[in-house]
C-alpha cells in the first residue's frame, strides 16, 4: 500500500491524499477511514473533513463505489488488480492530535486522514511531496529521497505503525537532539519561540533517564517530542510509540514560569505513554480497532498511573522540587474534591464512557476524571505497594512486569491481571481498593490520608479562599463580562436558593457585577456585605430573576492541599526519602 500527500494551495487547508493497493483478488474493496485516534477515546469522525472522493484501476479508468457507513467506502473490483484512491481532506485545526496545513508548514496525523483496507495490514510506503526547503520532523527511520519528483518517502512497517508516525513539515523547524546510553531523543520545534536548548537537554536527560530505568530498557532506538508552539494560551498533547506532539502556547512564555513547567511536565507524560498505553496495553486495544468504539475500564491504568508519573518523576529525577511537585499534586486533589461526580460514578466506569462525554465537562456532577482520579489512585496504588512490602517494592515493578510479561510478548493486559500484579508486589489482596474506590463512586479522603500519613504528610482542608465558593456553595467564570455559574455545590444555599448551571449573576445588593480583569468583582462584592442577606439579579435562560440567599461561611467547597508533617517519624523520613527518590 503505497500513499502520497502532497498540496497545492496551503492557504485553502486542503491536503491532496492518493492512496494505492496492489494484488486485489476480490470483487469488492471495502476502504476504511479511522473513526478515532488512539490517544483520545471518543469518536473522531474525521470522514468530515473529505470533500472530494474517487477511486480508479490501473489504467485510470473510474471504478463504481458507494459509501456504506460514515467513514467507509465499498469499491467495485472485478478484473481490477490494483486500486488507486484520490481525496482531499481539510486541515484547519491545529492542535496534538489533528492535521494541519498553511504556508508555514504541513502538518499530519496520518490516523486523521489516511484510509486503509481492514485485513490487510503490512507493508506500507508513505510519500511527502513538499517544498525543497523543508524539513521533515519524523520518526520514521527508514526514508529515501526522490530528487526527480520532491517526494520523500518512508517505509512503514504496517498500518498501525502509519497511524502511530506523525510528523510535521516546515523551513522554520528548529532541531536538537541528545544521547541517552544507546538512546537518542529529538526536540523538534514549530511555531515562534526561542528553546533554550542548554536548559532544556539538562531536564529532558533527567526525566528521559528516570523513566528507561523504571523499565530497564527504552524498546525504541531513537524518540521524537514534536512541539507545535502556539501564539495563544494552548495545552495539549497526543501520545506514539517512538515520538509525541505537544502543542502548548504562547510562545513567549514556554521557556519560562508555569508554561515551561507545563512543557515539562506533559512532555514527561507523553514519553511514559510510549510504555504504558503504546505498549503495555489493555486487552480490549490489542490490537487496535479502529472502526468504531474499544470500550475499556483501564482508563485509571492508561492515563491514571501515566499522570501520577508524568509529575511524580520530574520530582523523582530533580526537575521539579518539592514545591512545585505538591502544587501539581495539589490541583489533582483539587478537582476531586470539587467534582460531586466522585458520589455517582466510579473512574472505572468513567474510562467505559470516555466514548460518551470523556473530553467535555458533560452534565453536572456526572463523572470522574480517569487522569485526575486515577492519578490519586495511582499514588495510592504505589503506597499500598511500598507499605505492604516493607518499601522492597513499589508501582514501578508492577508497571515493569506489566511491560515484560505482557506488552513484549504482545499481549494485552485486563483489570483482574493488573489486580494480580499488584497484589502480587504487595502481598497482599487489593480487594479493599479495587473494589471500594477503583470499582465504585467513592471519595477519597481516607486512603488519601492513609497514603500521606506513610510518608510523612497529611492533608489539608480548609475553607475555599473565595467567599462566594465557601459561604454560598458556588462557583464562577468571566465569560462575556458576567459571573457565569460553572459549579453548585450539591445542597449548598445557593442549590436550595435555585441557582444553576451556566446561570448569570449581575448584581449584588444592587451592586453591578463585571470583569476586572483577573475575573469578575462577584466575590469581592459578597464578601463586602458579609454575612447579611444578599439579594442577587440573575440571568436565567434568558430570564431575569431576583434571588435572596443567605450566606453560610466556610460550609462548601474546600481548598485542598497536601503537606509535610511538623514532627514525622523517623520510619515516615524513611520511607518519604524512598519514595520521593531523595
């Protein structure tokens, strides 16, 4: 199967995509577009962004197709030996996971735009026609150059490895790489902004290191992170086994302050993935199917356990210290505590419905978060391991033996396996744990507790710093000027006073609410009048009304933070200095 992408026109965004297959033997070709991209479980619908479809047989005669689902075509073939595909597909959104085209650059996610034939799965070539002066940002390794034609080609070992390839095409890449042992990592930077390649190789070394040691061997010889650098405030990143493409923003800032924190901290958790999810992998996604929905309940494992490592490790290796390594911790636990959905469905069921509303906020209340509750899961996880076995073992033997007995002899993995390992590290029975917390609606606050008081820390709960968040139980975004209501706190006052949702709250006791530039004056307002009645004008499905509530101080939401203790144990330095890798 051989693929040429080429353009015409970049400003138009639209990317011409041909597509041959040789050796047909059937009278009908079914060709598939995906519907999703590993990385991102929900459908992508990608088939959206065809304009034009064709196909053809050897000798460029038109072939009788017709379109049988939404992202699939069934071709004529009878007497046909080979069958040649031209489309179109418009690249205008930029992000991670897309594909994208302009006058600066050609970016693609062959998983987006790139049809294939489901059964015949090996031997792929892929062709790049672009202008001379352009570089190629891939992970391909086995490419050759056609001086002729412009093209420049890679040969893929099959499907999945196409899928997993991207890359991106532009004269204004900016380049660096490092050794690692028998390893190379490459830095490859699009968009404007100035690396600072020094500060950079001393990071990446320590956490690129930190993680082939946990494994105790990196399976690629050679890694890609991708940055697309934005203009605006962008955070976003897509996981493949030899690479990863991370788009952050603005530019301006990635070498410095939270941004550049965020540019390490989620290129740390890309490059875990290339082991756990691109390799070690649930047994629903061996192999990938990518047709339709691979429902799983492994969410806490794939994302869970790759975002409590994508933070703890850069504490572990000495990027992060500890206070920045707590404050990442904290957000976490942050928006556990806020999010009522703990109570209504577990972060297992939450991965099944990934598929459903994973990636948006969804009705209120309704769900976890598999990164955010399953990274607290995933600490606990690690403690409970550490604690049972007298620190001989810990979360990372587990994900080692799900790496060597699983993931290289190409098998997938299911919950009660890895329930197995990690009973097996410990044990002891998990029972408690994956029943109680994994595998049902649950809040956290004792196993947190329990895990912190191992090694030394304990939670902190006090009142939200927001008077309107801890005294009328809601919480709220400058959206167009106004307070919008983006949380209630279930039973709180302002719950009871029937304030929702995406309601507007434009006044406080006659007192305009408006933007001030870091949010809106509404808590500031509220706290001025204390503890009396507040009457507020709301803005309710385009409806005004008048809402007297009554304010309960320090009763809802909480700040919640994690800390050391004043006097830990000796036995509690020990095991945080071997945890913490100090």
């Amino acid at each position: 199967m051989k693929y040429i992408i080429s353009y015409k026109n970049p400003h138009q965004h639209f990317i011409d995509i041909e597509f041959n297959a040789e050796n047909i033997q059937q009278d009908e070709l079914v060709i598939q577009l995906p519907s999703w991209r590993p990385g991102r479980y929900e459908l992508g619908n990608f088939a959206k962004n065809v304009q034009k479809w064709a196909a053809f047989d050897e000798a460029g005669n038109p072939l009788n197709f017709q379109k049988v689902t939404k992202d699939s075509w069934k071709v004529e073939t009878k007497g046909v030996s080979q069958v040649h595909v031209k489309y179109n597909y418009y690249a205008v959104d930029l992000n991670a996971g897309s594909t994208y085209l302009d006058t600066n650059q050609l970016y693609v996610n062959p998983v987006n735009c790139c049809v294939y034939i489901p059964g015949r799965m090996d031997g792929v070539v892929l062709s790049v026609i672009v202008p001379e002066d352009y570089k190629i940002a891939i992970s391909a390794a086995n490419a050759r150059f056609d001086e002729g034609t412009g093209k420049q080609s890679f040969l893929l070992a099959d499907y999945d490895e196409l899928f997993d390839t991207p890359f991106i095409a532009s004269k204004t890449l900016q380049h660096s790489a490092f050794d690692l042992g028998e390893n190379k990592f490459h830095l490859w930077f699009q968009g404007e902004c100035k690396p600072n390649w020094e500060k950079l190789t001393i990071d990446f070394m320590k956490f690129c290191k930190e993680q082939v040691d946990i494994f105790g061997e990196a399976f690629f010889k050679e890694y890609h992170f991708l940055f697309q650098i934005l203009p605006t405030r962008f955070y976003h990143g897509v996981e493949h086994t030899e690479s990863t493409v991370i788009a952050l923003g603005p530019g301006y800032n990635v070498m410095k302050g939270d941004l550049y924190e965020d540019l390490l901290g989620v290129s740390c958790h890309e490059l875990f993935h290339s082991w756990n999810i691109k390799t070690i992998r649930p047994i629903e996604m061996q192999p990938y199917d990518y047709t339709k929905e691979n429902y799983s309940k492994l969410g806490y494992v794939c994302e869970g356990i790759t975002t409590y490592y994508g933070d703890y490790l850069l504490y572990r290796s000495g990027v992060f210290n500890q206070e920045q390594y707590f404050q990442t911790f904290n957000e976490r636990m942050q928006k556990h505590f806020d999010n009522h959905g703990r109570y209504n469905l577990s972060v297992a069921d939450s991965s099944f419905d990934t598929w459903l509303d994973g990636y948006v906020p969804g009705i209120p209340n309704r769900k976890t978060s598999i990164y955010d509750e399953g990274n607290l899961l995933a600490f606990c996880t690690d403690i409970f391991i550490r604690k049972n076995s007298d620190n001989k073992y810990s979360l990372d033997d587990a994900m080692r033996y799900l790496y060597k007995e699983f993931a290289l002899s190409e098998k997938g993995y299911s919950d009660i396996d890895y329930k197995g390992i990690v009973e097996h590290f410990a044990n002891t029975t998990f029972d408690f744990i994956y029943n109680n917390y994994i595998n049902k609606a649950a809040d956290y606050t004792s196993i947190l507790k329990e895990a912190m008081e191992y090694i030394g820390c304990e939670l902190s709960i006090v009142s939200a710093s927001r008077f309107h968040e801890h005294a009328l139980g809601l919480k709220t975004q400058e959206i167009g000027g106004f307070a919008k209501v983006t949380a209630v706190y279930p039973g709180s006052v302002a719950d009871n006073a029937g304030i929702a949702v995406n309601d507007d709250i434009l006044s406080v006791n006659n007192m305009h609410v408006k933007a001030d530039g870091t949010g809106t004056n509404f808590s500031e307002w509220c706290a001025y009048f204390g503890n009396r009645p507040l009457q507020l004008t709301v803005l309710s499905n385009s409806i005004t009304k008048g809402i007297e509530i009554i304010p309960q101080p320090d009763s809802f939401y909480k700040t919640i933070t994690i800390k050391k203790q004043d006097s830990p144990s000796e036995n509690q330095k020990k095991n945080f200095d071997l945890w913490s890798g100090k």
